[in-house]
C-alpha cells in the first residue's frame, strides 16, 4: 500500500520495483492512493502496464493517515505491506516480511530498513535523517534493545489488516507521527515488532530545510499530545531521552526554551553551516549542527504544547 502525493516519477521508480520482486506478481496486488497529487499522477499512474494488480485510488487531499486508511479499505489481501513513494523495493522485500510473518503465532509487525541507495548523495538535510535512522538499526542488529512502536515507520512495515482495523486504523488528526501513534495503540493490544535487516527499501528522500524544520516541530507538539491522550510511558521517554543527550544539545535547548525568538535565529546560522560544510564534504560538522537545531526546536514545539517553559521542565524533570 502506497500513499503518494505529487512524486510521480519516483512512484513510478517503486511500482517498476515491485514489478521485479522474487515473489510471483500474481501473488500480490499493489494499492495506490493519490492524496490529491495535481502534478499528473492521476492520469499516468493508473495506465500504467503491471505483472501485478495495480489499484488506484484518488483522492483530495486529507494526508497520509487518510490515505493509508483508505488504501486499507480498499485492499483484499490480509497481509499490508506499506511503502513509501520514495522507497525503492530490493527484489526480496515482498519475500523477506512474508516470510518473516508465516511462522508468527500472535499478532506481528515486521519492519524493514530504509537504506540510503548505494551512490545517492541527498542533501544534507536528509543525510541526518538517514544518520539517525542507521543508529537505530546497528542498535536493533547488536541488540542493545528489541523493536518497539517507536521504530514503526510505514515507509517499510508490514501487519495484517486485520490488526489495523481492530485498532481503529491511522488517526486522521495527525499529520506526522501517525504510525507511531497507531503502533503505540498496537503495542498495547499485545503485537510483537521484528526487525528484519534483509527486506530492504531504499531511501531516495528529498527534503528542503522548511519540511526538515517543521518534522521537528511537529514531533514535538505531537509527543505531547501522545502523552496527553495516549501514550502513557511518553513523558518518561521524553526525560530520559533528555538526560541522554550530549552537552551541546541540552545546553542550546536550555538557552532556547521560552525563548522562541532565539531557536528561530538559529535557523540562518545553522543554514549557512550546513550549506558550507556540504560544499567541503565536512559532513560530521553539518550533522552537529542540524542535531543542535533540530533537538532544540523539538523541544521548543514540546514547550510550546505544554504552555510555556516552566511546564516543560516539569514534564522533563517529572520522567
């Protein structure tokens, strides 16, 4: 299942993929839901010739939890497989999450990584996405811990529909962080999470620095709103996660909290960091930099959910 929104050359890049994949094409269907895409979408996709089944939804434009709800409503297998528009299936990764789901005895979600593609140089800004999200899968693949709701990006996940539909599906209100949200709700009706490393997709992100910024707001608007409504643990997360971070971070969050003037006069700092350190291939130095800007403005967003810094540090200091 795929939402997509005004990407239609590299959806093509991931329906020509999954044309190519070890399974039979017979066996699979590939659900389709345009969130009102105005760049040609619409007209190309669905004339497209595939081995497999290939439905097109189109719809105005409600955001991927609407979207991924609807391709759910509208598939007829019972085991989603969710991808994103920009992730390129390797040819076992429809095999890798089937196979990982046959000898499940209890409700499963299976996760996929989202490698950089093998000579791809994104900017920098999704550069230290990927960074993050590498850190997360060495940790998975050394076992430092198992996977959680928090590792649950439908970029690469698998589950069976009718665990999404008993948990009610993605909620709507949320723009950013709606799986996690969703997985959180899964999590607590006893679904295991599996790491699998070999069903691989891979990553062609674009993202400019305005959308970069505002992930980060919206995350930490979000985490508030979770531990607010939902995600009862959240609030502990978010101290020790704090607790956690280096020096650097925590003293540039404690000088921005309630200070929203001074995380935005960071912005054209950091740009120019980023956009010089880029040019001469420094990318540990950008990578400092964007993890400052972006800690902070995630924080900053928590406080500004909660009503003011005094509120936030009682949050922190209450986890």
């Amino acid at each position: 299942m795929i939402p997509t929104y005004n990407r239609v050359e590299r959806l093509g890049r991931v329906l020509r993929a999954l044309a190519g994949q070890t399974v039979d094409p017979s066996a699979f269907e590939v659900v389709v839901v345009s969130d009102g895409s105005t760049d040609g979408t619409d007209a190309v996709i669905p004339g497209l010739g595939m081995p497999y089944e290939l439905i097109f939804v189109a719809q105005r434009n409600s955001g991927p939890a609407v979207a991924r709800n609807t391709g759910v409503s509208r598939a007829t297998g019972e085991l989603i497989l969710f991808l994103d528009d920009d992730v390129v299936p390797s040819l076992q990764l429809i095999e890798q999450h089937i196979r990982t789901h046959a000898p499940s005895l209890g409700p499963l979600v299976v996760i996929g990584p989202m490698l950089t593609p093998p000579g791809y140089r994104a900017n920098p800004f999704v550069r230290w996405e990927q960074a993050m999200l590498y850190k997360q899968y060495d940790a998975l693949l050394r076992g430092d811990y198992t996977p959680t709701y928090r590792q649950f990006f439908t970029g690469n996940a698998s589950l069976s529909r009718s665990l999404i539909l008993e948990a009610g599906g993605f909620d709507p209100r949320y723009r950013r962080a709606e799986d996690i949200e969703l997985a959180y709700r899964l999590a607590e009706r006893g679904t295991q999470f599996l790491f699998n490393e070999r069903a691989i997709g891979y990553h062609f992100a674009e993202r400019p620095f305005r959308s970069w910024i505002e992930i980060a707001r919206s995350y930490g608007r979000n985490d508030v709103i979770f531990d607010r409504e939902t995600v009862a643990d959240r609030r502990k997360q978010a101290g020790r996660e704090f607790k956690r971070r280096n020096v650097f971070t925590r003293a540039l969050t404690r000088a921005c909290v309630g200070r929203g003037w001074l995380e935005q006069s960071l912005r054209w700092p950091v740009g120019a960091i980023v956009a010089s350190s880029d040019i001469l291939k420094w990318d540990q130095l950008s990578q400092v930099a964007l993890s400052g800007l972006y800690n902070a403005t995630y924080y900053c967003a928590m406080a500004d959910e909660l009503g003011g810094a005094d509120r936030f540090w009682r949050f922190i200091k209450e986890g």
